[in-house]
C-alpha cells in the first residue's frame, strides 16, 4: 500500500460517504439496498483511485493532468482535507479546458 494511505475511517470515511451519495444522486428511485451497494461502490472506486493517485506519487509524478476538473482531488491538493494521505496533498493538479474547433 503507498504511504500515507491506509483503509479510510472516521472522517475519511465520512467524506468517501459524502462523495460516494453525491455520486449515487440521481438513483431513479432504486430500493435502498440497492442505493447503499451503490454508495459502497463508489467509496470502493474512490479508495482505489484515489491509491493509484498515491502509487504515482510515490514513485516521482507528482502532476496530474486531468481533462475538465476533479474537484475532489484538486480540493484535496489545495489543501482543504487536512486529513487527506500526504501523497494526495502533495499532488500538483491541473484541470485542462479542452475546446473543439
């Protein structure tokens, strides 16, 4: 596992929790069960994404290039989850805005 991360909890989770239901918004009026499967899986995608991020870090890229915005981690970059991995903090993000011709 890179450094600094670590199976979320306590206010780790809470925001995974926050993304995760943010994610799942629109559930078209599925049952519950199904909404909480949902959120679980988006927290799972998050964690995982959010690893790899750590991974590249860790071995020397330290800027992400992301075609629009990913608010999420350019939040975490600029510093606005103290309690974000360190590798997660360290990260220099840039946001493309791509236009068509």
């Amino acid at each position: 596992m890179p450094s600094g991360l670590a199976q979320p909890h306590g206010g780790e989770q809470q925001v995974l929790r926050l993304l995760a239901v943010q994610r799942c918004k629109y559930s078209g009026g599925a049952p519950e069960a199904e909404v909480e499967r949902r959120i679980r899986m988006s927290s799972d995608y998050f964690v995982e994404e959010f690893a790899v991020f750590c991974c590249l870090r860790d071995s020397g890229l330290p800027v992400m290039l992301c075609p629009g915005s990913f608010g999420t981690l350019s939040e975490i970059a600029a510093g606005e989850h103290e309690g974000a991995p360190k590798p997660l903090r360290d990260l220099i993000v840039v946001s493309l805005q791509l236009r068509g011709r």
